[in-house]
C-alpha cells in the first residue's frame, strides 16, 4: 500500500476531476483589431495579449506574409488561423478565432480585394458575420467599388449581425473628400453604420486621421467600442469591440490535485489496512462492488491527503512583473498622449522599452531551456510557441449546421460506425484458440494478489496510466 500511494511526492491529479460544463448566456463577443505593418516581429506582444484577454476574435491588416510562412510558425494557443496573404513587403489579412468559437470560413474576396469574411454561430444557428479588410492607398477607389459589387451579392441582410474592420485608408474624419462620400453611399445602400469615433493614425503631416473603420449592420448590439494601443511599434492604433451575442460557453470547472506533501501517509495505510475489503464485494455484482470499493478507498484518501486546485496557465513562461508594470505604463501614456500630445515622448519611449523587455526576456528564456531533459525541453518549446487550435469546427449533415460538441460526437460516431457495419461472419469452433475440443478452453481464470500488486508498483507514477 506505501509503494503504490506514495508515488514519488509530487502533486498529481488523481480522480481525473474537473471537466466542462455549458451554460446558455448573453455575452459578449469580444474582437481585437490592429494594424500589424508586419506582424511576425509582433507576434511575441500578440501573444501575451491573447493570453491575457482572450479575445474571441484577433482580426490583423497588413500582416505581411507570403506562403513561405507556414501556419506552425503563426500560432498562438487555443486559436485558430484564417489567412490571406499578399507578400513580405505590405498588405495581407489575417484572423485569429478562439477555440470555443464556431465559425466557418464563409468567402474570401475576389481578386484584388483583401478580405476575409467568418460566420459565427451559436446554438440557435443565428449567424453572424465578421469581415476584415484592408484597402491599399494607392488602389482605394477601386477596391471601393469592389466592395460595393461584392456586398451586393452577399446581401448583409441575411445575417443576423454583419460587422466589416479594417483599414479602409478612408480618412472618416474629412467630409470633404470624394472617398468619403464613395463610403458613405456604401453605408447607406446596405444599412451599415460606422462605429468608431476616435482617430486611430496620426498621419505624417501631424494630422489626427480615423482610416481604420467598423462597419455594422446592427449598432443597437455593440457594447463597447474604443480606440486601444497600438500592437509594438505599429503606426495606428487598435479598435477593440465588444458586441452583444447570445450563445453557449463552455466553463471549465476547477481541476483539483492532490497535494502528496502535506499527505498523512501512515494514517492512510492504517485506516486502508482496517478495512474488511472482501465483505464490499459479497453480495454484489462487478459494477456495485467497484462503486462501493472506489467510493470507500476515495473516502480514505481524501481524509488523509489534501487537495488543492489547479491554476489555469496562460501566461507566457518569460512573461515577468517587471513586464507587465511596464504594460500598464505605457498603456497609461497612450490614453495621456491622446489628450495631450506633451506625454507623446514619454509613450514612444516607454513603447520601446516594452518591446525590449519581451524580447529580451524570450531570448534568456530560449537559452536557459534545459536540453538534457527531453521532458522538460519539449515542455518549454509547447509553451514558448504555443500548441494551436484543438477543436472540431463546425460540421455540416443535410443542409444543417452543427455546433454543439455532443451533436458532434452524434454525427462523427454514426459516420464512423456506418463505415464499418458490416456484419462478421458467426465463429466456429475451429475459429477457437483452443482448438475445436471446449474441454481445452481453461475452465476459471485465476489472478493472484500479488500479481495485481507487481502490476501497480511497476506503473510509472509520472504518466497518466499510474
């Protein structure tokens, strides 16, 4: 018995308890939008960002991308990547859709038009449709005129909630100018309402400018809409939104562990050795004898061994205090900047030192990664580049749209069973190991206490199996 509860004194997690439950609520959907001007050097703060405010949906312009990229190199944990490039010397969109959001990828635009367009669902199969955009400077006016075409056939109206971000290099903030009108004539032909009201660029001239734009189609559902900082060094600022959407979250209940030291170890081999083990099994057929077993052997453990919770880890492993304070004061000086351009100084200079201190902080991180323990190394290269998206997406069966994880299940199980449903041919005597005599076949099968404790102390306490 001290052989196998000891194990080896480290916290483990031994009844498996915790899991997820589902819950009908009004959220809201919460989006992130930001002007990259490359997003590969960025990619570090992006990650932190996503750990630490896990936004349903990341929308990035100009990411500056081409298919020598690959996706591996892109991922930030628990999110899916829709991309779609044009070269590593501007242009490009890119999303990042969290895990316990459905969606599917709905259209990408046509030539010459960067656009990317998801519809999210929930439970009621209301859809909601989130595009981002980016329109070059040069190429404005036709891409206006595209975009006219393509929301034509697309009919905004079919969807419950239809929302465009993006740089649309539209200088919102000038009445005057002629693309301003060609936007405002898209704004009205299909019932679309710009949200954004704060300047997002300061261009070179000194002037403040709104190019980076929401467009929806239902401004009754949005709960907030602000002007955030910029993603590194990048030249425009970001827009967050949050928008009000029904649907199914999946809460994680808390997963408890035992903590084995502060365990009482010689109490709990006393109080097991007392107990009369082979009177819970007369009487009762195999499940009623492992219930009550397990119940009376969990009843002990727990009096003997306390239990803790488990931490949720999203942090990033060289993310430091020292880090995060330097965040937030920045973050301060670029509210401060944009009341008062004096503070502009102070928030460039304090936006520089942040992106220092992540990158420094990764680069003794990578160094110190131990690599004489293979564990440990491959432990660290998970956490320092993240390990992507693990959901099943949106299924389709007959012209329905399936969402919820169990009619998943339903589905994926009923196709995988009709693959095999063939019927075996009835086995015959001959088919018998034993050969086709049954008195050959041994009669009782016979398992030794000691036997079942070689296999219990044999199991390695460090992998799930022990």
């Amino acid at each position: 018995v001290n052989s196998c509860v000891q194990g080896d004194g480290s916290d483990q997690n031994l009844d498996g308890a915790g899991g997820n439950e589902r819950v009908q609520c009004h959220s809201n959907l919460d989006v992130l939008y930001y002007n990259s001007r490359s997003i590969l050097p960025k990619l570090d703060e992006l990650r932190l960002i996503c750990a630490d405010r896990r936004p349903h949906v990341v929308s990035i312009v100009e990411t500056w991308l081409d298919t020598s990229v690959l996706d591996s190199e892109l991922i930030i944990s628990n999110y899916s990547i829709v991309r779609l490039d044009r070269n590593r010397h501007g242009g490009g969109v890119l999303l990042y859709i969290r895990d316990d959001v459905p969606y599917n990828v709905t259209f990408v635009g046509p030539d010459n038009l960067e656009l990317l367009g998801l519809t999210l669902y929930n439970e009621n199969n209301s859809r909601f449709c989130l595009c981002v955009l980016y329109s070059p400077p040069a190429t404005t006016h036709p891409v206006l005129q595209q975009l006219f075409i393509f929301l034509q056939k697309l009919n905004p109206s079919l969807f419950s909630n239809f929302v465009i971000i993006g740089d649309f290099n539209v200088n919102f903030l000038d009445s005057s100018s002629c693309l301003y009108h060609s936007l405002l004539t898209i704004l009205s032909s299909f019932n679309l309402t710009q949200v954004v009201q704060k300047p997002t660029r300061m261009a070179p001239s000194g002037t403040a400018t709104l190019i980076d734009l929401a467009l929806m189609s239902a401004p009754d559902s949005l709960r907030k809409c602000d002007v955030i900082p910029p993603l590194s060094n990048s030249d425009h600022n970001g827009v967050e939104l949050k928008i009000s959407w029904r649907r199914t979250i999946q809460r994680s209940r808390p997963r408890p562990i035992w903590n084995y030291s502060l365990a009482d170890f010689d109490r709990a081999c006393h109080e097991l050795q007392n107990v009369d083990w082979d009177a819970l099994l007369v009487g009762h057929n195999i499940d009623a004898a492992w219930q009550l077993w397990e119940s009376t052997f969990m009843t002990i453990i727990e009096n003997c061994i306390p239990k803790g919770v488990l931490p949720k880890k999203r942090n990033l492993p060289w993310v430091n205090a020292g880090i995060r304070r330097a965040i937030r004061k920045r973050n301060l000086f670029h509210r401060k900047s944009k009341r008062n351009p004096v503070h502009k100084a102070k928030y460039k200079h304090l936006r520089n030192l942040v992106v220092s201190q992540i990158r420094n902080a990764k680069k003794m991180y990578v160094e110190n990664i131990p690599t004489d323990n293979s564990k440990q190394f491959w432990r660290a290269i998970k956490l320092m580049n993240g390990i992507g998206s693990s959901s099943i997406p949106v299924l389709n069966q007959d012209g329905r749209t399936i969402v919820c994880d169990k009619q998943k299940a339903d589905v994926l199980n009923h196709f995988f069973h009709s693959c095999f449903n063939n019927a075996l041919p009835p086995l015959t005597a001959e088919d018998c190991p034993c050969g086709p005599d049954p008195a050959a076949c041994p009669q009782e099968l016979y398992c030794s206490e000691q036997e079942v404790f070689e296999l219990l102390v044999n199991l390695d306490v460090t992998k799930a199996s022990g």
